[in-house]
C-alpha cells in the first residue's frame, strides 16, 4: 500500500497543460529579450548619410 492519496482522473490533463502554459510563458519571454536587444542595439548602430 501506498501513501499517496489516489489520482483524481483529470490530474494528468491539467498537469500537462499547465507544463504547456510554462513552456509558451518561457518561450515568449526570450522572444521578447531578444526584440529588445534588436531594438537596442538598432538604435546604437548611427545611421549612414545616403548623399
């Protein structure tokens, strides 16, 4: 016997779900660094005069 309590039979779905939810959060998190080290770095680069 065991002395874990029994498994409610949703317990699997929103585990998975709610791992699927971190995953997304994480991924755009880094998407968004890196817009903004673009941006930054895009605004640090000067501009060439074309003349």
């Amino acid at each position: 016997m065991t002395d874990k309590p029994p498994a409610k039979p949703g317990a699997d779905k929103t585990m998975t779900r709610e791992e699927r939810l971190a995953a997304a959060l994480r991924e755009n998190l880094r998407r968004r660094k890196v817009q903004s080290r673009e941006r930054e770095d895009a605004t640090d680069v000067p501009v060439a005069e074309t003349e």
